[in-house]
C-alpha cells in the first residue's frame, strides 16, 4: 500500500459546489490557512444565474422584484431559515464580495439595482434571479423593454428550441424571431461544451456574425443558447455585439452547461491564487475527532490517498445530488459525520404526490439544525462540536429550489460561518 | 359518425374487440377516455399465466389460462418472451401447500416438473440459498402495450375508428334501448352523438360507472395491485412464489428489466390511483425472500392497476374473487336495456377469449353469421406497436449509423426518426401527438433518468417539428413529468432520491414549471 501523503489545516472545507467554492473563498479572505477537498460536479450543473431570493411565500408562487424585501419577509415568517441567522446586510455583502471575486476571475456578473432581474428559459418560462451573467444582461433587459429580437437556435443543439422560446414567451415578449443555424464546421450533435470553446477564438466568432447579420432585419438585439466561450465571454459578447451593431445576450441551455463549467473554472483558478489548498479530485472517505479535539480525515479519489488533519471544518457537502445527505427506505443521514438530520418523521411524509404542488416537497427542508454560528446542534440543541460548521444547501428549514435562493443561500451561509469560525477562533 | 357497434374502453379486451369485429366486417369505434391500456391492461406484470397461480383457488380459470396461453403464443410470438417459469418455496413456506402443489396442478391439466434445487440455482442464480422446492411451468412474459396497440392499429387498418381522449358522458335510451351516445373529446372539448346499434362496456374497472349510464347495476370491488420496475433484468424466467397466492410473490422479466409485484388493496375508486410506500415496501421485503437482490437492487418505478372484479357478495379477500370474466347481455336484466353488453373482469392472458365471447353475442344480436377469426389468424406485427420493445430503437440507432438523427432519450436510447414515426402514425388516425402518448408508444422516460431530460428534449423537438405550438409544451412538460413522478414518488431513497433532486432543480429551480399554474 502506497503510503498517504499528509496535510495539516486550520480549517478543511469539505464540497466544492457553490457553498464550498465560497466558503474557501471568504476562508482565504481572512487568511485563514484552508484546505479544500471535494470532487467537483455538482457546480457544473449551476445555470450560471445567482438566485437570492425569488419566490416567497412559495405556495403562493409569488415573485419578489426586490429580493431583499423579500428576504425580510421570509425571516419574519420562516424565522427558522437559515437566512434569519444573518439579515440582510450581511447577505448583501456576502452576495457583493463574491460578485466582486468572479470579477476578479474574469467573470463579470450584472445586478438591476439591487432588484431581481427576469431571464427567458429554454422552456420559454421566465425565471426570476438577481445576479445575471454579464453575457445574459442584455436578455434581461431586452425581455423587459419587449425588444424586438433575433433569437438563433442551432442545428444539433438538444433541448433548446429558438421556436418553443418564441410560441411559449410570445405572448410576454412579442417581435422575437427565429434562425436556425448550422453551427461552422460542425454536423450532428453540437455541444455546448466545444461549441463555446471554440467562441473564445475571434475568428470563430466573426464566422458566426457572418452568419447571423444577414437575417438581422429589424432585430434590435440578438439572443443565442450559452455557448459564448468559457474563459472569454465578455469579451466574445463585447466582440459580437461589436460586429452585429446591437445588444448581443446568452440563454441559459439545458444543464450541464458551459455557464456551470465557467463558474468552475474561475473558482478553480483564481481559489489557489488566494492561498487554497484544493484537492478537486478527492473526496473525504472518513472522519474522526482525535482526543484533542482537532479532526482527522482521509480522502482520496478512488481510495483514500491523503490523511488531513483539521483544527475545524466547514461542512459544504450539498444534499442528495451532492451526496452530502444520503437516504435509505427509512430515514436520511448526513454522509460523514452521521450528524442529526431534521427530517419528516416517515418516508410517506417525504414527497407530495403531485411533482409540483406548489408548497413543496417537506423533504426539501429536511436538513442540518444549527446555532447562531452555522453549528450543528443535536436534538437538545447543543453543538455537536465547537468547531464543526455547516453551510449551504444542507442546511434544514429551506427550499432553495422554489424559493429560487440557492446561490444567496450557500454564499451567504458561507460568509456567516466563515466569519463565525474567524471570530470564535480568536476567542 | 355512422358504425354499428361502439366499444367504451381501450384496454386489452377493448382492442381486442375491435379487432375481433373488424375481422367479422362489422364496423365498430372504440372510445377511450384516456388513451390505450390506461387502466389494468397497462397496469399489471405482463405476464403470460401457465395456470398454475389458479390451480387451487380458481381451477376453471387456470385451465383457460393453460388454452389461451399457448394460443397467443403461435399466434402474437412477436408480442411473447417465452421465458418458462419456476415456482419457488423457501424455508418457512406452507408445506402443505407445496406438497400438494404438483398434484392439483395435474389435476387441472397444468404442466409441472419437480426441479432439483442445484439445477434450479444454476438456472437462476438469483434465488435464494434458504430455497426448498422448485417446478418448472409453462409460463411466459407478454408486451400488453405491444398487444393492445397492434390489436388496435389492425383493427383500424380494417376500418374500426378510434377515439382516444374521448369520455362516454350520457346514453339517450328510449323502450329499452340505447338510442343515442354523446361522447366527449377532452382534449378539444367537442362533443359528438352517435347512434350505434349495439355499445360494448369494456372499460375494465370503469365498467360499474359506464353501466350506471344506462341505469344497470354492476357491483365492483376495486382491488389495486402495485409493482415495481427494477433496472436490470433480475431472472431469465418468471419467478413465482409457491405458496397461496399473496403479495410480493411473482417476478416477471421484461425485456431488459423485471417487473415486481403484487399487492390487493381496496380503493374507492379506479380513478386517481398512487402505488403507497407501504405497498413498495412490502413488495420489496417479500420478493427478497424469493431472491435476496431485490431487497437492494435499483428500482426505477413503480405502477400500479385496479382488478376489475365483479363482486359477488361478502368477500374478505380480493384474491379469492373468480378471476374469470363476466359477460353481461343487459337486455336480460330487469330493467332491461336491449343493445347494452358489458364484458369484465378476467386477465390480461384470457382478453382474447374474452374478445371472441363478446364478439360472438354482438354477432348474435346483429344476426351476423360470422364465425371468430382471432383463434386461427396470426395478429399483425404492426409499425404502429414496434417502439415500445426495449432494445428495437438502439439497435435500429446504431444500425442506422445517421449522425443526423440524435437521441432525444438517451437512457433508452430514443431517437427524434422514433419520435417522427410515432407522431406519423398519431397523427394518420387523427390523433394529436402528446408527449404522453408518445412515452406510451416508445420507451422515452422509462430510463433511470425518467425523463429529467428527455422530456425538454422532446419538447423542443416536437415545436421544431411543428407538432406543438403556442405555450402548451410548459402544459405536456408538466403532464408528462407528473405521470412519471407518480411512478417514481415511492422509490426515492438512495441514487433515484439524487437523481428526482436533480430532476427538480432542472425544472422547477431553472424553468419554473411549478410557478406556470
């Protein structure tokens, strides 16, 4: 047996999906000596928009054009949300540092004012976020001002139709149009993936212009699926717009998609930069406490390769697509620490049988308990242990997916407890 | 709309009808108020009885079994895997019961063989170690949808007209007979009359309702049996528990799964049936004792389908209800209606005997001297019927070689020329293509994905291809995610609980359906 390699730690995040990204983020902000392990996949399924609060209360579907009205009305009726544990200033800077980060790393993000902004689906829905990709802002606005717009679809491309778009939002959103494509050089499928790889070259680009300019006739914006580069966007955006004459935008695609895999890489890149150890293709194997009370962990990708020892440990592991909570046929339990789960006292309880009864499914609030401080807590409310942290969509007493606050809720979260780990430390 | 005979349900007995008639050259419609097999015909094990399941508690019906199931097999092959079965006892089973068990049978002219226990371990190697009796019998796996759908399409390629979506609402009945029928289209809303000479009730669990239409009094017991699809083929043969006929005991492989049931529950109605996590948990637990891997092996989905018994007064248990069917000719009954028939209960094994009995009293009625053709005419293995076998659409995929013809559903490996077919032959009988109808018609969404992202895919393909337009794919996305989530809802623990997040982030995180009330 090979022997494992060693690291020590102040402080081990476990995930790199959204909570684990910003928490080793807001981690290296405060100096604080991070090691970061976690297999990264789940983040390439994020739209690439930044939801902080859509829809509240969520039974009654109703969207918040202020989101942070929104979040006080959600903490004063929920004031068990994670969200209460931290108000709204401290989630504005949460959400305002991170933007700032992206920025940094090259990805330009576009707030409407500190209102939510409104996005056109590839089911031809409306779907309502508040930070938009710099290369989406456009749709937000031309979506708003009922501009008329040249929506392109492309040949091969699955689950996006220029066509369902127009006939679905038609009625919202009169003057759109459709052109179908062949994207250059390709036949059969087309992927999002090598598509935007190949439109971070300008002379790609241009081809695509030259394709599209012709049918510009009236059109007053041009929208395309998100394929506009991946290490590049702005300026491919900034390029196109350049040689069409009018605001040129990105529509989310179907995911996987090449606007999870940019979030992704400017985490995976610009993180290390600020002092990470990141261990993106290894996940934690097991856990213990040792008698001093630090944390001992191994990882490892398809064994456990590397022993990491902890002062404390940020615990971003997602739910169940993350595999931080893990259920059988009776009950759900947290995947490394077997830490207590809030959950519905039976299976029969977990799942409405309507898909989309507009309450929710209550499985969707099961979850972490916490402290003040993002710990978890046992069912007698004590902390489970001084330094233990938890952030992100693992947390109880939330639905991130129809309240529409995921990316606020594992940023946010990861600002609170990084903060609280910081603090309490220098205690 | 002129015809002389109107059958009310579109299950295997109703298409079977039709098809029936239309070899006699009588011209019939068939209407179905959902689409075809919505009911038990589509809701069952899809399995081909040897018998022997009756042979203590239902002798006569065990013996039909025995007959129409070789019948089916020389005459719809395409429609048969003749896989055998074994009935299998592990320790603790009734003794008795197995004792006994190889005499009734021959009694009752059922074929068995004793199988030593090595050999029956070799033959499936699933089976339990705790296994104490094993006998081969002649049972074999059936396609229902395959069945019913070509039973239809012939029928119609014969003239016979079907009405999908389309409800009986009322009969004007006028000196005891039914004068005039007006149907409803749900899909359009439009209402049609129409005057046939003779109406058919063959609408399964429905059939109470339909009768009280015409004021006749059927009393239905409405047993539910649930089962589970796994996702990999478990056994070669149908596996049957040996013992009296309960829950849980009898595994029927389909294709490239196996299929897992039953449970008998109550329900007050046909209508809005769920499979409860209390049924998929017994199911799971009993089946394990017949073979330990399925107490942990992926399930994909569960269904469930509601007996059309016909009660005959102070029943305890569902089970012991005649499985046989019941032939009514309502111009007998007190408050006579003369053209009135209704035909229920059986199995989906004995739907063509049933079909030929029906057929031969309309015949009667309309003085028609033609004799039955379904027992010597082999069923045409129609273009309509071929997707929904698993493994056609990949195999004819990969054959086919065309870049240009993507996989909408890439778990069955479906691809949009199925897609193209289907929505032809839909759209060749007047039909409206739906994405419904489509899942019923092929193997899209039946995948471990169970159509988290087929169902877009198929979506926008079916607006590029003009078939949708307007905003109603936000409407069939919803319909169609529902409808799996009915079957998936008592499975998610484990990797289909990641798999049903991901599901729901997709289409209600990002496009919001459930906000699209």
């Amino acid at each position: 047996m090979p022997a494992m390699n060693e690291m020590q730690c102040d402080l081990l995040v476990i995930g790199s999906g959204m909570a684990g990204m910003a928490a080793a983020m807001f981690a290296g902000q405060h100096h604080i000596d991070t090691v970061q392990v976690g297999i990264t996949g789940e983040i390439n399924f994020a739209s690439g928009l930044l939801d902080v609060l859509g829809v509240h209360p969520q039974d009654q579907g109703i969207p918040w054009e202020d989101p942070w009205a929104g979040i006080r009305q959600l903490i004063k009726d929920t004031p068990d949300h994670p969200y209460a544990r931290l108000g709204v200033d401290q989630i504005q800077r949460a959400m305002d540092t991170c933007i700032a980060f992206l920025k940094s790393a090259g990805l330009h993000y576009t707030t409407r004012h500190n209102l939510n902004s409104h996005i056109i689906t590839p089911a031809g829905t409306v779907k309502t976020t508040y930070a938009v990709p710099h290369s989406m802002a456009a749709g937000a606005q031309a979506l708003a001002s009922k501009t008329p717009t040249l929506l392109v679809d492309f040949h091969g491309l699955k689950g996006f139709s220029a066509r369902q778009i127009i006939e679905t939002a038609g009625r919202r959103w009169p003057g759109l149009k459709q052109l179908r494509l062949a994207f250059p050089g390709t036949r059969g499928e087309l992927y999002t993936e090598h598509a935007a790889r190949s439109l971070d070259l300008a002379a790609n680009r241009k081809a695509l212009a030259d394709l599209i300019r012709p049918h510009l006739v009236g059109a007053k914006a041009v929208g395309l699926p998100a394929i506009l580069g991946i290490y590049r966007t702005s300026e491919g955006v900034t390029d196109l717009e350049h040689q069409l004459g009018v605001p040129v935008f990105e529509i989310p695609t179907m995911v996987p998609a090449v606007t999870g895999l940019r979030l992704r890489e400017a985490f995976e890149q610009r993180l290390p930069a600020t002092g990470i150890r990141a261990l993106y293709q290894q996940k934690v194997w097991d856990a213990m406490v040792l008698p001093n009370g630090e944390f001992r962990f191994s990882a490892g990708g398809l064994a456990p390769e590397t022993t990491i020892k902890a002062r404390g440990v940020i615990l971003a592991s997602g739910r169940f697509f993350g595999k931080g909570l893990r259920a059988d046929r009776s009950r759900i339990r947290e995947a490394i620490f077997d830490l207590p789960v809030v959950q519905p006292k039976k299976r029969a309880l977990w799942h409405h049988k309507d898909l989309l009864q507009p309450s929710g499914h209550p499985i969707n609030r099961a979850g972490l308990e916490t402290d003040e401080h993002f710990r978890p807590v046992d069912e007698k409310g004590q902390v489970i242990h001084p330094r233990l942290h938890a952030v992100g969509s693992i947390l109880a007493h939330q639905d991130w997916i129809r309240q529409k606050c995921g990316s606020g809720l594992s940023i946010a979260t990861a600002f609170g407890a990084v903060d609280a780990y910081a603090q309490l430390s220098r205690q | 709309m002129q015809t002389q005979v109107l059958i009310i349900g579109g299950g295997a007995t109703g298409t079977g009808l039709a098809r029936d008639l239309a070899l006699r050259g009588v011209s019939c419609v068939l209407a179905e108020k959902q689409d075809i097999n919505a009911g038990a015909s589509g809701g069952n094990h899809g399995l081909l009885h040897s018998g022997a399941r009756y042979v203590s508690s239902d002798p006569a019906s065990a013996c039909e079994c025995k007959k129409e199931g070789r019948l089916l097999k020389s005459l719809a092959p395409h429609c048969i895997e003749e896989t055998g079965g074994l009935f299998v006892a592990v320790e603790g089973d009734d003794e008795k019961y197995i004792a006994d068990f190889p005499d009734i049978c021959a009694n009752a002219g059922i074929e068995t063989h004793a199988v030593d226990l090595e050999r029956a371990k070799e033959m499936e190697p699933a089976l339990s170690e705790k296994l104490i009796a094993a006998y081969a019998v002649d049972d074999a796996t059936i396609d229902p949808f395959k069945l019913s759908l070509d039973n239809i399409a012939h029928a119609q390629q014969l003239g016979a007209i079907l009405l999908r979506h389309t409800q009986v609402t009322r009969f004007e009945i006028h000196r005891h007979r039914i004068e005039r029928v007006f149907l409803r289209d749900h899909v359009t809303g439009k209402e049609t009359v129409m005057a046939p000479e003779i109406i058919v009730n063959a609408s399964g669990a429905w059939a109470g309702e339909v009768a009280s239409l015409a004021g006749a009094d059927i009393d239905m017991v409405y047993s539910k049996g649930s089962l589970l699809v796994t996702q990999e083929r478990i056994s070669h043969r149908v596996i049957n528990r040996l013992r009296q006929p309960t829950n849980g005991d009898i595994l029927v492989p389909g294709g490239t799964v196996s299929i897992l049931g039953t449970t008998s529950e109550r329900t007050e109605s046909p209508d809005a049936i769920y499979p409860a996590i209390h049924e998929v948990d017994h199911i799971i637990e009993q089946g394990a004792a017949m073979m330990p891997v399925l107490g942990s092996t992926r399930y994909i989905r569960a269904y469930c389908g509601v007996r059309p018994l016909i009660s005959s007064g102070g029943l305890t248990d569902d089970r012991s209800v005649s499985r046989g069917f019941s032939l009514i000719d309502h111009g007998k009954e007190d408050h006579a209606v003369h053209n009135f028939i209704t035909i229920s209960g059986g199995k989906l094994t004995t739907f063509r005997l049933m079909a030929e009995k029906t057929a031969d009293l309309v015949c009667r009625h309309l003085n028609i001297p033609e004799p039955c053709r379904t027992r010597t005419e082999p069923l045409p293995n129609t273009v309509d019927a071929r997707w929904t076998e698993p493994g056609l659409a990949p195999n004819q995929w990969i054959r086919n070689n065309n870049p240009e013809d993507m996989l909408l559903c890439e778990c069955e490996m479906v691809s949009q020329s199925v897609v193209d077919t289907i929505v032809a032959s839909l759209r060749r009988r007047q039909g409206r293509p739906d994405m419904k109808a489509i899942g019923l018609r092929s193997r899209i969404g039946k995948g471990p994905c169970q159509g988290t992202f087929c169902s877009l895919r198929v979506a926008s393909y079916l607006y590029d291809s003009q078939a949708f337009s307007g905003n109603e794919g936000v409407d069939q996305l919803r319909t169609f995610l529902q409808e799996r989530w009915r079957g998936q809802r008592p499975l998610l623990w484990d990797m289909p609980l990641v798999q049903a997040e991901l599901m729901e982030a997709m289409h209600c995180g990002l496009y919001g359906l459930e906000l699209e009330q």
